[in-house]
C-alpha cells in the first residue's frame, strides 16, 4: 500500500474508490459507528437521564449523551459501556438498542442503547467538564449537543425507558443533514 492512490469506478461498481495504481488495492470509504446510551438515573427522579458537558471540540460546552466512536475488536453493547465509563465514569447495564440514526453528511451510522447505571457513581471523564442526572423537565435543551442527542432522548422519553423497536431519523430528517437551530457546521465554520 505504498503506493499512490486515484478515485476509480471498479467493474460493475456504480462509486469511484481510492484504489492504488501499483497494486490495485481498493480503500473503500465507509461510514464510522458511534454508539452511545440514554442511561437513566433513578436515584435522581424516575425520569433522569445522565447528560455530559464536553471538554472537548465539537460543541465545546454543550450537553451530550456518553458516547462515541465505535473501536476495532469490540461489540456496539461494549462500545456503549466503554463511552459511559470515558464520558462519565459511569458503569452501565444496556438494555437494548433505543435507535438507530444515519447521519449521511458526516458518514455516521449512530446506535444508541437504553442503558441504567449499574452502580449509582459517576464523574466527569477527561472529555468531560461535568456530568449530571437531569430530571426530564431540567433537561438544557438549548444547550444540546447534536440533533441526535435530542432524538435518542425524545425516543427514550417515547418509549418510557421500556425496549421496543428501535427509533430510526425522524421523517424531517431521514438522512441526518439538518443541524440543530443555531449550530453551526464544520464544513461551514471553515
């Protein structure tokens, strides 16, 4: 793979892919999993969720749900549970897939979990300035993250914190393009 790379559309293939000229190596571009959890916190009322305000870029300051990208060698329940204890230091139980969000401008594919903590504690993580139990009607909704934080807690709250079938993008936005009001986008901050 050392060599240099062109986009080339391969026999009975309708996308051009990297493709290296010595080698005919194919780097094909595909979405990345984020995985992530809607955990809820009784102890904190019987519908608190725990949200994270972020250390780190984007949306530096916002509230989000522990979550992030999926890594090599590991399931999307371990992914969650390793998001839950970086974000916040929370141990967590999943409880089955909440939604499945596909976010085709940034070429995710976002699988949120129904979770609960498994042992009450949690603290921010290093990309984390603080993390808190949120009763439903205390939650910062202006002060929300990404449009799909909104969502898997929408379709958490929907549900009431019980499995069902798996949330999918709202019919507004079934391929993930639209930001929240007054977000800006990377591609836009440029």
């Amino acid at each position: 793979m050392g060599g240099q790379f062109e986009r080339k559309r391969q026999d009975g293939d309708e996308h051009e892919r990297l493709t290296c000229r010595e080698c005919g190596f194919i780097d094909y571009e595909n979405p990345k999993v984020v995985v992530g959890s809607v955990v809820a916190v009784p102890e904190a009322g019987p519908d608190a969720v725990l949200l994270c305000r972020r250390a780190i870029e984007p949306r530096l300051g916002y509230w989000t749900l522990p979550a992030g990208y999926l890594e090599m060698n590991e399931t999307v329940e371990e992914g969650a549970r390793r998001e839950a204890w970086e974000e916040a230091r929370a141990r967590i139980e999943t409880e089955g897939v909440l939604a499945v969000y596909s976010i085709a401008r940034l070429g995710q594919v976002q699988v949120m979990f129904r979770a609960r903590l498994a042992d009450g504690h949690f603290e921010p993580g290093p990309e984390s300035l603080e993390v808190r139990a949120f009763p439903w009607n205390d939650i910062p909704w202006d002060s929300i993250a990404f449009p799909t934080v909104r969502w898997a807690l929408e379709a958490w709250r929907d549900g009431a914190g019980h499995p069902g079938p798996a949330a999918l993008n709202p019919a507004e936005d079934v391929r993930g393009t639209r930001p929240l009001p007054g977000a800006v986008l990377a591609e836009d901050a440029g």
